[in-house]
C-alpha cells in the first residue's frame, strides 16, 4: 500500500482506507459495459497520466462474493493499473443490483468526452429498453433535452455500415441525420458513398437527400 501511495496512485483529496484498495486480480470486468471498443492511444495517454500524477477517480465495483468484486464503470482505468503491474487500485465499492450496475455504467459513460455518437445512441437505447426509462424520463436523469435523445436514437435506424462510418469518423453525426428520413437501405449506401468519394458537407448531403 505504501509502495502504492508513494507512485501516486491513491488520490490526495479522497480518504482511501485499507478497505477501498482492491486487488485488481479479485475485480471481474463489467458484462454491462456500454463501450466496445477502448482506444490504445487513450489508454497510453492514462497509463502515462497515472505514472506522473496518479489515479484521479477511483474505479467504482459492488461486492459480489467473498473477496470478489464486479466492475461498474472504470474499465480503462483498471487496464492500466493491470499494464503498470500496479497489484491494487483505489475503488469504490458501491451496493448494486444488474439493473443498478447497468445504469451507472451506461450513466457515466454517456457523460465521456471521447464517445461517438454511434456508442451515445446505443447507451440512449439500453437506458430506455432495459432500465425501462421513457424518453422524457432519461432526459432528466442525464440533464440532456428530449430533442438531442430522440435525434441520437434515430441514428440507430441507418444502414449498420453507415453507423460503422459514423463510429470510425468517416462521416459525422450531421451526414448521418440527413439520410435518416431515407426508408431505402441501397440508396442511403449510395448518398453515403457519395459523401465519401466526393468529400461532401452536411448542406451539400442534404441537395442529393
């Protein structure tokens, strides 16, 4: 713990008993969780940040067993203690229920800088059709307008290879919702081509729309 402490890896402004430092081998990855993919160059740029200043937010896990935990959210954070070889992380041991853990994953991720709008539709799409929110319910849960909601999860009604194109930056958010009102799955493939070989803006997406 000392050696811990000495790294930086226990934040200055939380008190962190002996209780809060978990073994990372006794914490089990989260089933629920909302991301698919992590970004190598994100986790680098975290695993550098803990060396020089230590973990900022302890991970969150509930008690599943006798000395066995479940992550709910800090996935990343708990790669990169496992890349330092650093033995036990500050965490946060929080008493939750499947439907609990869900929500405060798909919660704390919505509010992440670097997801696409892809990985915010389909945590939209969970919160309602599993945690049984309505729209306007969610709205006021995540301090998000029911509009911005109801125009993520539209997206989710494109053409998988268009959503793919959104997730991977070819195309934004904004040419996504211009082809949403078309019913045509070949022809939203052909505007999104389109888009792609002739660099095409929003505006000039929505003249061939």
């Amino acid at each position: 713990i000392s050696a811990i402490r000495s790294a930086g890896a226990i934040p200055r402004l939380v008190d962190v008993g002996d209780d809060y430092l978990i073994d990372v081998s006794k914490i089990d990855v989260n089933p629920f969780q909302p991301r698919s993919t992590f970004d190598k160059e994100k986790l680098d740029e975290l695993i550098t940040s803990i060396k020089n200043i230590g973990l900022i937010q302890p991970v969150t896990v509930k008690n599943i067993s006798k000395n066995k935990f479940q992550l709910i959210s800090g996935e990343r954070r708990l790669k990169a203690f496992k890349e330092l070889k650093i033995k036990k992380i500050p965490s946060y041991v929080r008493n939750a229920d499947d439907n609990e853990s869900l929500e405060m994953a798909l919660v704390e991720n919505i509010h992440r800088q670097d997801l696409d709008s892809i990985e915010i539709a389909i945590s939209y799409k969970r919160l309602i059709d599993e945690i049984k929110l309505t729209q306007e319910e969610l709205s006021l849960k995540i301090g998000k307008k029911r509009s911005t909601i109801s125009n993520y999860l539209r997206l989710l009604k494109l053409n998988p290879i268009i959503q793919s194109g959104i997730k991977d930056g070819f195309i934004s958010m904004g040419h996504g919702r211009a082809m949403i009102n078309i019913d045509d799955e070949k022809m939203q493939i052909n505007i999104y081509e389109k888009i792609i070989s002739k660099n095409l803006s929003v505006r000039n997406t929505e003249k061939p729309v």
